[in-house]
C-alpha cells in the first residue's frame, strides 16, 4: 500500500505543478490567433471556447494608429460566479506574424509570456472584481498595416481542477493611420524682391518635429531661379516659421514652394517691389523718445509685426501692434545703436533708435 500511495502521489505531483503554473499565467502561444494555430486554454481546460465581442479595448485613436507610437491595450472578461479570472494577449498582422512590443505596467498582476510575444496573468492578478477581471499593457506599434489583437479568457471555477471552467475568446483589429503629407499653405503668400522677414508654413498630416532639412522657393519658369530659408524654426508637426531674404537680382512671378521633398505648386509670388507703398510704409512708423532710456514707443499700422534687433542682427523680441502705438520695456538693455523692423502686407521697413 505504501507503493502504491508513492506511486499516487508522484502521479500526482505534475499535474498539480501544471495546474499552480496556470494560475501564475498561460503557458504561452493560448490565444485562439492564427500564429497560435488556435489554440486556446481549452487545450488543458475542458469544454468549447466561446467567442465574444469588445472584450478588448484600446487608447489607439479611431482613425489608426502610427508607427513607433505607444498606446495602452486593455484585456476584460465578464462571467458570473467567476472565481478567478485569467487571460492572454497577443498582436499580428495579417499573415499571423506577431508585430509590436509589448510592455509591462502592472507588474505586480501581468507579465510578458510566449518570449515577450504576448501577455497573460500572474497568480496575483486573477482575482475578479464582481463578476469582472481586467488587465492593462503598453503597446508599441509596428510599420505594418492592419493589426489584430487576439485574447483567451479563462474563467475558473475555483476547484482546483481543468473541469468546469469557462474559456472564452476576443479580437480587435486596428489599421495604421495612412498620412498624405503635404504643404498647405504659405502665410503672407506673396513678397516683393529684397523682403527679409519671415514666412509661415502650414503643412497636413505632415510630422516636422522629426526635423526639416530644406526650405526652398523655386521659380517655375526658371528652376535656376531660386531663394531657400536662412532659418527654419520647426514650432510643430504642422507648422513651420522661416526667415527669408528675397534677393534683387531674382525674377519676379510665381515660385513653387519645397519643404524637403514635398512641394506646393503655386504657392509663393514673387513681386516688383512698389517704392510708393514701402516710402508709405516708412512714413507711418514713428520712433520716441529716440534716444530712449526706459521705454521706446511705435507708431506703426495696426496689424502689423514689429521686431526689436540688435546690432549683430538677432531679434530680441517681436509683437503684433495691436493700437497705434505699441510700448517696448528696454530698460535692461546695453547703451548703443539698436533697430526697430516693422513687417506689414509684405512690406518692411527698418529704422534705428539708440538706447541712452
């Protein structure tokens, strides 16, 4: 008898070990995907899985996701009487590859399983709330196209045994998010010949923080006829500020705009400067008190942007008049020779002032 009861307990003995090992999460490769050949927890659980809808959420946007962007996957099953509750995810493409990187942020309930291409529970995190067990993980998305997220829920009964558990099975498919790049339009549109000042760029599905090399304005009749930015300031993915000087020896008409390699026909007009209206310009502005100690006063157009530049050319601060006159605080700055730039309907005129 003794032998026999040895030869019990030592029968015994793996499929206990088994059974601990799944409450401390799936053996992997259990998710009912393709790359998984369907197999699901009823591999070692009895019964059919059940398949059921929405069981998996995403932070992913609906239009799609991007690539190299990480985004939080949320697994949830529901079954009532639930006693413990466990799970595992997966991601592939269309071809059942396993694409994206998982990452752990509930270490204490979740861990990575099938050598980090999935995740399942910890012995910690399958105690249910209610009826309900949820878990939550990073997801980092691949270059590929369409992605599907595949999970196998397995809602345990508590016995201790493979029998009368419940094995459910979920899906949710995402696409990545095609961009059409491309520049939408360039603020003020039109310059005379010898304007310096800036220019704004506006651009549609297009991603400048990850850097522009090129901003250039090409004559469409003559592509040798042609000026590019001294500097590009990159203020967003879709938005871009560039400083340009037009040279006197160009020809007037109609430029095309590059920003690297996308191009809007059209987009820039070069025209013949008008004395008449830059003199008017001139006119208009008015420096006091000049020399200034504290404040220095414009009078300029309303609308229109005037810049405070010292002798080396950099721009200390720039406004939008919004009155007649508008108000600079030079009270910190160095005695000397400074210049006030007043852009306005693509005209500019530059005037000194000196700081006492």
């Amino acid at each position: 008898m003794k032998k026999t009861y040895s030869f019990l307990i030592v029968l015994s003995l793996p499929i206990a070990l088994l059974l601990f090992s799944y409450v401390s999460g799936s053996p992997g490769g259990k998710t009912g995907s393709p790359g998984d050949n369907g197999a699901t927890c009823t591999d070692c659980h009895t019964g059919t899985a059940q398949t059921q809808m929405s069981w998996i959420s995403s932070t992913i946007p609906v239009e799609g996701y991007t690539a190299g962007e990480t985004y939080q996957i949320t697994a949830t099953g529901t079954h009532a009487g639930v006693v413990k509750f466990g799970f595992e995810l997966t991601s592939e493409d269309l071809m059942g590859a396993k694409v994206g990187v998982f990452s752990i942020i509930d270490a204490n309930r979740t861990k990575l399983a099938n050598g980090g291409k999935s995740v399942t529970h910890k012995n910690t995190g399958v105690t249910p709330t209610g009826n309900s067990n949820s878990w939550t993980v990073d997801w980092t998305a691949p270059e590929t196209g369409s992605v599907t997220f595949y999970a196998a829920f397995n809602a345990a009964n508590g016995n201790g045994a493979t029998s009368g558990d419940i094995i459910y099975t979920s899906s949710m498919t995402v696409n990545q998010l095609v961009l059409n790049p491309q520049i939408a339009a360039v603020d003020p549109d039109h310059a005379p010949l010898g304007f310096s000042g800036n220019l704004t760029i506006l651009g549609e599905d297009t991603q400048w923080t990850s850097g522009v090399g090129e901003v250039r304005f090409v004559n469409q009749d003559d592509p040798a006829m042609l000026f590019s930015a001294s500097e590009i300031l990159v203020e967003s993915n879709t938005l871009l500020t560039v400083s340009v000087m037009i040279p006197t020896s160009l020809s007037v008409g109609v430029y095309d705009v590059y920003v690297d390699d996308l191009v809007l026909e059209n987009g820039f007009i070069v025209d013949q400067l008008d004395d008449i209206l830059l003199n008017e310009l001139s006119e208009s502005i008015l420096l006091y008190p000049n020399p200034a100690i504290d404040y220095l006063n414009v009078n300029a157009p309303v609308g229109a942007e005037i810049t405070l530049v010292d002798m080396q050319g950099k721009q200390l601060k720039t406004i939008t008049s919004v009155a007649e006159k508008s108000q600079f605080d030079v009270m910190t700055l160095k005695s000397g020779l400074y210049f006030i730039s007043v852009r306005y309907q693509g005209r500019q005129s530059t005037q000194n002032w000196l700081k006492n």
